[in-house]
C-alpha cells in the first residue's frame, strides 16, 4: 500500500483507540458522553469515505432518537421526524444561501469562458523581468482567477495543464512550481466573493457583507506574502526559479509598427501623435493609429476621471445643519398673528353673528390695568408680526458654498500626476503591446470582481444580488469572447446545480447533527471542560486555531464549518472575542485542509494532470513552505487585528 494511505489508517487508529481511552465505562456514560461518541464516529466515518451530508444525517437521527427516547419513549420517533422537518426548513427559509448557487454560476461561467490562458500569457509577458516571473504571474493568476470563480479544484487543474509544463520547461524546481500551483489556487477561500465565507455565516450567525470586507486586506496580505517568498527564492537560489532567456521577453509587434523606425524602444504616445500628424506612416490607415493612440490613452483618461470624481467628493459643500423646533411653535405664531386679526375681517353687516346673552361669562376686571394702553400696544405687534414674516421670506435661502479642496488632495494629485508622466516615459510600444493583452484578460474579470465586491461592502446591493449581477456579468464575458453556447450554459448549470445540492444537504445534515449534539448534552460537556481550564482569551484561540489546522489534515472545510463551527461560536462570547473576527481566522486556517496530507486535495487536483514523473512527494514538499507563510498569515492578522477589521469598522460604524 501507498505512504498516503498507511499515514491515513494511522490517523484513524490513532482517533479509534483515543476513543476508547478517553470514553468512561458504558454503565457511567451520560447522555453527554454519547455525544462526543456521536462527533467521533462521525470523524470516522468521514475518513472511512462515507458521503459527509448523509453521514451527518444519519447520526444526527439516530442519536436524537436516543436523546428523545431516554426522556420520552413514547413520544421518540415523532419528535425526531419533526426535528428532521423543522431544521431542513429552517435551511430553505435562510435567504442568505441564495447568493451560493449564483456564486457558483459565476464560476463555472468565466471557467469555461476560458480567461485563464489569456491572462496566464499577459501577466507572463507583462512581469518578464521580475525574479521569477513564472512563479509570480502563476500566483497572481491564481489569485484573480479563484476569486472570480471559487473553485478550488478547477483553478488548480487549469493551472495544472498550464503553467506547471511552461515553469517545469524553463528550469523550475518541482515544488517551488507546484507549490506555487496548488497554494495560489486556494486563495479563493479566503478572498471574497468566497463560498466559505457565506457557509460560516450562515453557520455562526454573522453578516456576510461584514465577512467580505473583514477578508478582503487579510486575502490581499496572504496573496502578497506568498510573491514575496517566490521573490525571495529567485534571489537565493536562482536555480529553483531562472529568470527567462532575452529572446522570451520580446514582444511581437504588430505591423503598423513597421513603418515607424525604431518602434519597439520608442515612447507610445509621441510615436503614434506623430504618426498621426506626420508623412512617415501615410501608408497607415488612420483608423488604426487613433484606435491604438484611444488605447493608449486610457490610463491618461482614467486618472483625470478619478481626479474629478476626487475633487468632486472632496469639495462637496456640508450638509446644513438640521435645526429642532419645538413642537406647537408654528401653531402658537399662527394663533398670535390670527389674535392679532391679520388676517381675520369683521363679518360683513346683516351677516350671522352670536346673539348678545346678557348675564354670559366674562373675564373679571383687574385692578390697576389699563384695557385700552394694553390693547392698543398689541395692536402693533400683532400688525407687525405678518410683516416681519412676509420680509423673512422674501429673503432667497443661501445655497451651501462649495468647500475648499485640502492640501492632501492637491498633494495626492501631484504625485499621480508625476507618477503618470513617468508612466508614459517608459510606455514603449511593446509596452502598449502587453497593456492591450492584459486590457483583454485581466481589467474585464477585474472590473467584474471589483463590481461585485464593490456593490457588496459599499451597501449598494445584497450579496443574492451582487451574486445576480456576478452570474449576469460572468454571461456577458462568456459572450464577449465568443464561448457562450448552448453546451456552455447547460454544463454550467448543471455543475451548479450539483455543488449547490451538495452544500444544501450539508447544511441539512449539520443542523440536524448540532440539534442532536445538543439534546444529548455534548455542548455543556465541551463547555464546562474548556470553562474549567481557565483559559485567557489569548490561549483559547491558540488552542481554537491548532485543533483547526489539525483537523484540515483529514478533513475538508466544508466539513469542519458545518461540525465544529457550532462548537466552537458559543464560547466565544465568554472569552469577550469578537466573531467576525474568529471567522476571518477561521478563514485563512481553513486553507490548510486544501495543503495538508493526506485529505490535500488541491495535491491531487495537481497530480491528476501534471506530468508522469512529477511524484505526489514532491507537491506535498512544495506546498509544506506555503502552510507555513500561512501560519505566519494568521500570526501578522492576530497580532494586528486592523488587517481585517479596519475596512469594516470605517464602513459600518
């Protein structure tokens, strides 16, 4: 037998005979002991291959049969059919796990429309003279590509068939590519729009939206760390990661070009002006030069209209402030102006009026007060009031003046403004060359990425319908690049359709699972004895993050949110730590379920389309230096709590 499957057995010996070691004798055991028994069997039989949703199922109504027949025997099977009901519903009442299908739509959509090649190939040319260079546009197209999909396995095959015989032929080590490979396509976990996020959401209670901008720095640090130790390799040990050959770094120009001398070095821009303008390139049709001087032109384009949207925020006039009125003031001024007759007549004569009742009530005189100077003193006023209103309103209301721009705009504007000049000094026409690959590969999915996250952590839409718009833009793509068909559309959505039915029946099965644990008493037990360890909030989540990262080694993500999630979430409020928080390293420690033996799976998504002689030894190697810049992630991220939860306290305070 294989090293992998004997290492496998052993973690399920080890886990069987644990079992028994730690369980207390059959007459002692309590409710709450069957329990833990249930959560172990249900790791066995996960190991032992048995399907995830229906294992949880099936554990879950048997041991709660056991929980309501030990209280009520005659009531026991009814109550546990009505518990399989009531959760499965409450699973199809959740309106958050819509966006999941939609999500996953998306994905097989922009999979199938093929980008990857096209992005692959720019980013290479694009970063030829960066130290591996190979290794570097193989992360960053990883990294773009799994956040647009979320699909783990397909980024990786993908990436399999293309990169790994391209760095493989230019003199890459074997680990360093396929490490490279496998840890760049698990970046969709954690960079948003990610599945999992959405599943520990639903799972723990905490907003989604909150997630996606919570994991948006930490995804981007992960990402950045790992093109920083392929960076480092390439200077160590220039041998595990060559840089390309001069001839590789040419590129081809088209053949306009011809006709203006010594076009390949020459700046972009004054070239094309003068072709325009001038008799060298007469031959040319105009409609090509001003269509590539139009291409080169957009970066120009972009930053003026970033700088007048700028400018337009910055110098927004304030809001005037809002001033309180007490309330029955305005009736107490038009009760004051109506007793002062402005504008009441005197009935006309011969007109209805209230006969005189002799003997009526009346106020009683005062002594001392003159009737006839107070009346005639409030004539005047009462006259005057009318007046002193009509003037007030005669005046036309200020418009709120426009504020100032600040010295960080204008300070900000110039060093843009600096940094678009250089830009343009070293836009080459072989440079305009690469812009307009990566215009056709990377700024659409970007645009479509940015959309969807932008549209999600600014409030502007609801994660279901920035996923919508996500599944809609992925349709537009596939068209614009003619891969849409009807095929297309049927494998995508039969695709989705089965992944989706699959996370829906995990969620089924894990409600009924954590309804069971619960009855059983196996969340007191693992509460009472973490509570009884006095732990500080440091120590709990070290302990929390170490039996995660052990637990990637058998089992998958999916697998640990849905089991040990609704463990691990109660406890967090008597340690005074923050969920969102949890979630965030949560996230980034669940990457390694996809890089640890034996259950690697992005491993063998790698082996089952690399080359015969790469072993799986020598991917597990690769990706062992990543697991460990993970671990350095989720360090950096709990010692500086702001990498994850800055962009949300700035947008939801």
């Amino acid at each position: 037998m294989k090293k992998e499957v004997w290492f496998g057995l052993s973690i399920l010996l080890a886990i069987v005979v644990a079992l028994f070691a730690l369980m207390p004798a059959p007459a002692e055991m309590s409710n709450g002991h069957l329990g833990l028994l249930m959560l172990a069997l249900v790791v066995v039989a996960i190991m032992l291959g048995f399907p995830t949703a229906f294992t949880l199922m099936g554990m879950g109504v048997l041991f709660a049969w056991f929980a309501f027949h030990s209280s009520d025997p005659g009531q026991a099977t009814a109550l546990t059919l009505d518990l399989m009901v009531q959760r499965a519903y409450s699973v199809m009442a959740n309106d958050v796990l819509i966006s999941i299908p939609l999500f996953i739509f998306m994905g097989y959509l922009v999979e199938r429309a093929n980008l990857i090649e096209r992005l692959f190939k720019s980013l290479h040319i694009a970063m030829a003279r960066v130290p591996g260079s190979l290794a570097v546009a193989t992360i960053i197209t990883c990294a773009i590509f799994a956040t647009a999909t979320g699909i783990v396995g397909a980024v990786v095959t993908l990436m399999g068939l293309l990169a790994l015989p391209t760095m493989l032929k230019a003199g890459y080590s074997t680990q360093l590519s396929s490490g490279c490979i496998t840890a760049g396509g698990c970046l969709g976990i954690l960079i948003p729009p990610s599945v999992l996020l959405i599943v520990y959401g639903a799972t723990a209670g905490v907003s989604v939206v909150k997630l996606y901008a919570g994991a948006l720095f930490p995804g981007i640090m992960l990402a950045a760390l790992y093109v920083g130790y392929v960076l480092l390799v390439a200077k160590i040990k220039p041998s595990a990661a060559p840089p390309l050959p001069a001839a590789e770094r040419i590129v081809a120009l088209p053949a306009y070009t011809d006709a203006i001398p010594g076009a390949y070095g020459k700046m972009a821009l004054p070239g094309l002006v003068r072709a325009i303008k001038g008799t060298r390139a007469a031959g040319l049709p105009s409609r090509t030069l001003v269509s590539n001087l139009l291409v080169a032109m957009l970066p120009a384009l972009a930053f003026v209209a970033a700088a007048g949207v700028g400018y337009r925020v910055v110098t927004a006039p304030e809001a005037p402030p809002t001033e309180l009125v007490e309330m029955g003031a305005g009736q107490a001024l038009e009760a004051a102006s109506s007793a002062g007759g402005g504008d009441l007549q005197a009935p006309p004569a011969g007109g209805l009026a209230e006969p005189p009742v002799e003997g009526g009530l009346a106020e009683p005189p005062v002594e001392g007060a003159a009737p006839a100077a107070a009346d005639a003193a409030a004539v005047p006023e009462a006259a005057a009031s009318p007046q002193r209103m009509e003037a007030a309103a005669a005046i036309p209301a200020r418009e709120p003046a426009a504020r100032p721009a600040t010295r960080s705009f204008w300070i900000a504007l110039g060093i843009g403004a600096v940094a678009l000049v250089v830009f343009y000094a070293f836009f080459s026409f072989a440079r305009l060359e690469v812009f307009k690959m990566l215009l056709g590969s990377l700024f659409p999915l970007a645009i479509m990425i940015l959309a969807v996250l932008g549209s999600i952590v600014f409030g502007l839409a609801t994660p279901t319908e920035a996923a919508a718009m996500g599944a809609f833009g992925g349709l537009i793509l596939a068209i614009a690049y003619r891969r849409f068909n009807f095929r297309l559309l049927r494998e995508s959505a039969h695709l989705t359709a089965k992944t989706t039915a699959m996370v829906c029946w995990l969620f089924v099965g894990s409600s009924i699972f954590s309804a069971a644990f619960a009855l059983l008493g196996g969340q007191e037990i693992i509460n009472a004895w973490v509570l009884g360890m006095e732990l500080t909030p440091v120590q709990f989540m070290l302990l929390a993050q170490v039996i995660i990262f052990l637990l990637g080694w058998p089992l998958e993500w999916t697998e640990i949110i849905v089991i040990f999630m609704p463990i691990f979430v109660p406890l967090l409020a008597h340690f005074n730590i923050d969920p969102l928080f949890f979630g965030l390293l949560v996230a980034m420690n669940l990457q390694t379920a996809f890089l640890s033996p034996p259950v690697a799976m992005s491993a063998f998504y790698l082996k089952g389309v690399s080359p015969p002689h790469v072993t799986l030894n020598q991917i597990f190697m690769g990706m062992l230096p990543f697991m460990g810049i993970q671990v350095l992630g989720i360090l950096l991220l709990y010692a500086f709590p702001a990498i994850g939860l800055w962009l949300p306290g700035v947008l939801y305070k």
